[in-house]
C-alpha cells in the first residue's frame, strides 16, 4: 500500500510540473535539455516507475537535444548541430518540434478525455504517446504500454475477442481490476510477462490469439488430447518438421484448427453455432465421404488407428501439399515445441483455472443463480418486471448487473455481444425494449415459458393429464390422450438438451438425409421404426411430398395421425425446439433416429438453460399443483447430482427426473390476504429475493414543487409503522409521473384510483388509519348527525368516525403540504 502511494504521488508530481496549459505552450529547450529538467526526462526516466514506455533511440521522442553534435546519413534524420529530429516532422528543428507539441498535446487530451481509439493516428512512438494518454487520465488507462504485452495481459485475464485495438484491451483489463489497488494490479500486469517468458519469440500476436481463442472452447483436458493426437499422427508417420506435405491450419475466416497432409484435412476441431465438431479422416475402402464426425475428442482418439492409416496414404500419393502458404507457425511450433505448447495452455486456461480454485473456496460464484427462487415483496415493486431480467441472465449466463446496465444504458453493442446466438438488430429507443426483444426471441426458441398460478390451475395443467385432443396431425379427430403440462413438457426439453439427446445439422444436409431416407423406404415399406417405449414400434404407409406428410400406423393399427415433413425439418435443423418424449414426439424421435444414419455433419447441441416464470406463484395450491415434484425440484435431486432421483409419473407411468439446466422464477405477492402462505416444504426448496420499494428512482420528479421520491419514502414509514413492511407501496405505481406530460394529472390519477383502493384493501375500511397515512387533505372526521333512537349508549355515541373526502373536493397542492411534505422548489 505504501509503494502503491508513492507511485501516486509520483504522478501528482508529474502532473504538477508539468500541467496541460505548459504542455500546450512548452518550448523546445522545455522539451529536451540535457539537465534532465525536460519532459522527455520525466516521461521516460523519472517516471519509469510507473510503467515503462521502453528505451531504444532519441528520435523515439521525435526530437531532441543532442550531447554532441553527430551526424547521420540516413535520409529520414535531419540535424542542425543543436538539435536532431525525424525529417517526417519538418525541415527545421523548429518546425519539427511545433508538429510534435501538437501530438503530445492531442495524446494528452485523448488520455484525459479517455479517447484511446484516436491514439492510433498519432504519429509518435506507440508506447511513449500511451505512457502520455496514462499520465494524464484519471486512472482509466493501464499502465501497460507495448502491444505484445497488453495482448499477453489481456489473454491471461481469458480474453478471446478478436479486437485487438489498444481501446478495446485496455478497457477489458481495467474490468478485471476489480477492487484492487489501480498500481498494484498493475504490477501484476507485468509480473504475468516475467515469470512466464515466451518460449517461441518470432510469435505472432493476432496468430497466437486465434489459437488461444480456439482452444478456450473446449477443456484444458480436451486441448491436451487433440495435441497429443497430432503429434501422435506426426511420430507414427516419421514426418520431418519441415515436410512439404503437412500444413497446420488455423484461418483467420472460421474457427477451425486442422492438421493437413497433402490435400486433405486428417484431424480437424471446429466451432459452429455453439457446439465444438470433431472430425477425422477415413479414406481406407473409398475416397469420396472421407471425412467422418465423431461426437467427441474420445471417439476421435479410438479412431487413431484409421488415421494413422490413411493419412499414410495421403502422403504416399502427394509430394507436397498445395496450402503451404497458408501454414500457421504457431500451431507448428505448438505440435513441436512442448514448452511453448504449455506456455500457449497456460494463457488459454488461466482463468479456467483459477476459477476451479475459487470454485473450491466459495460455494457459490457472482454469476450463479439458484434453479429455484422466489422474488418477493409488496405490490408495485417490479417483482414480473424483473422476473424477465432474471430469466434473461440464466439464459446468456451472466451477471445481472450486466443486464440492468444494458436497460440503463441502452447499450445494444453489448447486448449483441452477450445475446450472441439471437438477432438483436433494432432499431430500439429503450434498453427495456432491447431485453424484451431478447426475452420473446428466447420464448420462440422454447428456452423460456411463462406461467401463472391461479385457484384453478391443477396438476393435470402444470405436470400430465388426460386431455381432449383437436389436432391437425389427427385429421381433425376428437381424441383423448395423456399430455404433458407446462412444466413436464419444459423439463423434457431441458433434459434432452443436457443429456446430449439434441443433434445439429445445417440446413442443407435436412434435403441429402431426407432422400436417402426415402429410397430406403420405397426399397422396404415394410420396415419398422422402434418406439423408446419398449416392445412398440410402428410403420409408414405413406409419404406424401406433396402436402409434406409422413402417414404413418400405430401397433395398434390406428391411422389417425401423420407426421409433418416441414416439423421434422425444422427439428433436424435445430430451427425448433421440440418435445421428443411426448405425444407425436416419440414417432418424430424415431424418424430422426434414422435419418440420423444419414447425416455426415452430426454433432451435439451446446449446453442451454431454460427457465419456466411462474407469476403469482403463491395464488395456487401449491402442493396440489406440484405433487410428489416437489422433492425433485431440489438442487442436489436433480438429474445427474448425487442424490439425483426420478419418480414414475400417475398417467404415463414414465420415470421422470427434473434436469439441473431448468430454473424457476417465482413471483409472490406478500400483501395478498386472498392466499395462504407457502408452505414449509416449499420454502426450504427455494431462495428467496427481496424486492422491496425503490424510492431513489422517483429522483428529481417533482409535483407541485414536492419530490415524489420523499412522498413514497413518507407514505411507507408510516404504512410499515400501522401495519407492516408487506403493506408497503411500490415504486411503480408513480413511475408514469416521470415522464407524464401533465405530472399534476397523473398523481391525481394514481392517488385517486390506486393508492386510496389500496390503502382502504389494507385498512379493512378504517379511514381514520388512511388519514394518519396520507394527512387530512384527503381524509376527515365526519360530521355528527342523530340517526338513533334516544339512547344511553356511551360506546356508539364516544366513538369518532372519518371518511375519505370526495375527489372533487380534493386540492391535491394543498394535501400534499398538509401529507407533511415540504416543497423542493
């Protein structure tokens, strides 16, 4: 902490001396001397000790004075005895220093106004014109300087992006600075260089960043085996390190990383849509389809063998491959040089690392989410509204505070890059419009499904039940079959998302499989197609191309229904999210399953979240509705955990267990008198977040000169003080003030048609309670009238009564001083 001060002071003293206005009208004796009293000093020596810009020569700085008079026969160095200079600044020394004062005022100003992208077009020694922009910002410029190393930081902080600007690495650096001290974090910056020296020097930057990216898609442990596959292939076949017939491939156009020996890929990983393919080349009994998927880097490594062989066969047919100038020296040196292959390791997996050593020491990181959670609080808190942000960061997998920035903000460059797999492409005039884009793109996808509770929702709604059927697959038949509820179809899909059941294709492969399909049938009509229920299965009578239909006969003879060729597409395709456990999804499965056979760009769908909204979720009955679910929804029973359990459900007679990759937002209004509370059992299941009122964003709205933001904080105290925090007034309710035109108008609406309701709901009708609440310009005593028979009756005749004051007689300025409130302005 002291150093960490005294590297501070180090810059107040630089920026002391040398302050913008003498920066702006600095002489040429101020800029170099040989007393080092001179800004060239400062920059590079006295204040080494806040980051180094690098030695090398005096015209670095452009201009200088010289010790001795030299003399240069370089064309691009003038002199005039006194002072030499680069011959791009001007004619004269003069001249020379006046072009290079306006770029070390202009890097000042970038750095101060932290505008690091105009830092680009300087023409002045890169590290000295970033040293500038650190010395004279407010500590939102690291003070790292070179290139290579901001790149190197940055990849070991688990940056992958392909923008390698100076603005795009520093801002990225400073995010990972978190809490710590700005130099010490600086220090660490570079300590990661020292200690961890680059065992191939002639690397290049972008290249290095490409295979860094690449290898952060899959594991440390998947990396390790695809390498040691390669050099596996490299050590069987003898091959020379500088073979014509090899190249390693790593294009900057897709994510692909190959091993290629004469003119075909023999190992390949790529990244597509989310999911990583491996591939491998087979060319034993034939040579056309000699590319083969596998679903995982440990099928790829069984098949080492067939690779072994026919790429024994590529080189023995070829002298020299014909992509030899696109070979990356990088991935080269990676597969050869085993210290520079754990050194390119270390930087793609340090954070990786590091956070299964934080993972040991905290039960539970920033960004996790419980699968079950229960926002709760008093009407008008934004409890539904926020469901949606909540919803939206399970989902992208990110910190909420992301999600509200980008509300603030805005900001949809971000939430392009957060929601990547969604088309967010505006234009929107609010960030809620951005995330709500987002929120009915996820609803199509079939990643998210809002419900809610009420007193007549059942188990046969939320899990199975026995349901009439209308359907157009059942040609307009009237059927009645057992179906999934919201919640049992939504776990299906999640499951087959986890357990790897969900298959991609492109588009184009659907048209290929289909026709084989085809022919195979028209060969054999008689073939049968199994069912996952055991012992059934069913045939194809018919397939109508025309109408795009798949008529089909149940074992028991049925022929009520067919299968449509569109659906099945889109299912093949991943454009849809489909129930493949229910219904006609079991004959769907098994027409996939063999289509399956077919496909030559099989591979697993990425890992998805879902998440089912349930709004009011404490207006049902709740363990009429959930049943014997209500165990499985615990975390550590969840399919795949260690205490995971399934049950056998009452209609289907399935198993069903709830996977882990499904969550739950409930919703729950705690002022609800028309609804029990949750029980016990529920409550130990679920986390639960406040939502309590936010007065801080009524700020600045005024009505009538009061400030609405002290208007609700006044009307809550004194709520919580008769009744209770659960009968507090949400924020929401005065939001419309905001922006209203007519402010008045609008607080005459609220109060008029939602506050006083409520408030008389709370109060059982007590008015009296209201006027202790909201002052006497809205409630008053009533006035005394005889309308009983004479009678000594003290209770009735002691007894004080008020009443609400009819609306038109309402002087909403007046009430409001008489509420206690004082006016802002």
């Amino acid at each position: 902490m002291e150093t960490a001060l005294k590297l501070a002071e180090l810059k107040a003293a630089f920026l002391k001396e040398w302050p913008l206005e003498r920066l702006e009208k600095m002489s040429l004796e101020e800029y170099s001397n040989t007393e080092q009293t001179s800004f060239c000093y400062w920059l590079e020596y006295k204040t080494r000790p806040l980051g180094s810009a690098g030695g090398g020569s005096s015209f670095n700085h452009g201009i200088y004075k010289m010790k001795r008079p030299t003399k240069s026969s370089k064309e691009s160095q003038k002199n005039d005895g006194e002072y030499a200079w680069q011959a791009k600044y001007g004619e004269t020394a003069a001249e020379a220093f006046k072009n290079v004062r306006q770029i070390i005022y202009a890097a000042a100003l970038a750095g101060k106004e932290h505008r690091l992208a105009d830092l680009a077009d300087l023409d002045y020694g890169e590290a000295l014109r970033r040293k500038i922009a650190f010395l004279y910002s407010d500590y939102k410029v690291v003070n790292t300087f070179k290139q290579e190393d901001l790149v190197l930081a940055a990849q070991a902080f688990g940056y992958d992006g392909e923008d390698l600007s100076y603005s795009s690495l520093n801002n990225y650096l400073l995010a990972q600075k978190g809490e710590q001290d700005f130099f010490a974090f600086g220090e660490t910056l570079w300590d990661w260089k020292t200690k961890n020296p680059n065992p191939y020097p002639k690397a290049n930057i972008e290249a290095e960043n490409r295979l860094i990216k690449m290898l952060r898609k899959i594991s440390r442990a998947e990396a390790s085996l695809l390498f040691n596959l390669m050099e596996q292939v490299i050590e069987k076949l003898n091959i020379d390190r500088n073979d014509p017939r090899v190249m390693y491939s790593l294009p900057k156009s897709e994510p692909v990383l190959a091993l290629i020996i004469g003119q075909r890929q023999v190992l390949i990983y790529k990244y597509e849509k989310g999911a990583k393919i491996y591939q491998h080349i087979d060319t034993r009994n034939f040579m056309e389809n000699w590319l083969h998927p596998v679903a995982n880097i440990e099928e790829l490594q069984a098949q080492l063998p067939v690779i072994i062989a026919s790429s024994a066969k590529e080189l023995e047919r070829t002298k020299k491959t014909s992509f030899a100038k696109y070979n990356v020296a990088e991935l080269e040196e990676a597969v050869y040089n085993a210290a520079y292959k754990e050194y390119i390791f270390d930087l793609a997996y340090a954070t990786e690392e590091e956070n299964s050593k934080q993972l040991e020491k905290l039960p539970e990181q920033r960004s996790h989410f419980p699968n079950n959670q229960i926002l709760f609080g008093p009407p008008g808190t934004g409890k539904t509204y926020n469901s949606i942000n909540y919803a939206l960061a399970i989902l992208a997998g990110v910190d909420l505070e992301e999600l509200n920035a980008i509300e603030k903000e805005n900001n949809l460059e971000k939430a392009q890059q957060i929601f990547s797999e969604l088309d967010l492409e505006g234009p929107f005039t609010t960030g809620r419009e951005i995330l709500r884009a987002a929120y009915a793109q996820y609803k199509k996808l079939g990643q998210i499904q809002f419900t809610t509770f009420h007193q007549s929702m059942s188990y046969e709604d939320f899990v199975e039940g026995i349901k009439p059927v209308l359907e157009e697959e059942s040609e307009g038949n009237l059927s009645y079959e057992i179906k999934a509820g919201i919640f049992k179809q939504l776990a299906q899909l999640a499951a087959q998302n986890y357990l790897g059941e969900n298959r991609l294709h492109a588009e184009s492969s659907f048209d290929a499989a289909f026709a084989k399909f085809l022919a195979a049938w028209e060969a054999d009509p008689n073939m049968a197609f199994s069912l996952r229920r055991a012992n059934s299965e069913f045939q194809i009578y018919a397939i109508d191309q025309e109408r795009g239909r798949i008529h089909f006969e149940k074992a028991s003879g049925s022929r009520t229904h067919y299968l449509r060729i569109a659906t099945l597409k889109e299912i093949f395709t991943s454009q849809r999210d489909f129930n493949l456990k229910e219904g006609l999804g079991i004959y769907y499965q098994s027409i996939l399953n063999a289509l399956e056979q077919y496909a030559t760009d099989s591979k697993i769908e990425a890992p998805k979240n879902y998440v089912l909204i349930i709004d009011e979720i404490n207006r049902g009955n709740i363990s009429e509705i959930l049943g014997e679910l209500i165990t499985l929804l615990e975390e550590d029973k969840r399919l795949g955990q260690k205490e995971s359990l399934e049950i056998v459900l009452p209609y289907s007679k399935d198993e069903f267990s709830v996977p882990p990759n499904l969550y739950i937002i409930g919703t729950m209004n705690r002022a609800d008198r028309s609804v029990e509370a949750l029980d016990a059992a529920l409550r130990r299941r679920f986390s639960f977040v406040e939502m309590p009122p936010r007065p801080e964003l009524l700020e600045n709205t005024l009505v009538y000169g009061y400030a609405m933001e002290k208007l609700l904080w006044t009307i809550n105290q004194r709520i919580e003080r008769l009744l209770s925090k659960d009968h507090l007034i949400g924020h929401s309710y005065f939001l419309p003030i905001k922006n209203a035109e007519a402010p008045e108008k609008e607080l005459a609406l609220v109060v008029q048609h939602k506050i006083l309701p409520l408030l008389q709901e709370y109060f059982y009708g007590d008015f009296g309670k209201i006027g202790l609440v909201l002052g006497q310009g809205f409630v008053r005593k009533e006035e005394e009238t005889q309308i009983f028979a004479a009678m000594d009756y003290e209770p009735l005749m002691e007894e004080e009564r008020f009443q609400l004051i009819p609306w038109a007689e309402v002087d909403l300025e007046m009430a409001l001083a008489q509420l206690g409130l004082e006016k802002e302005a």
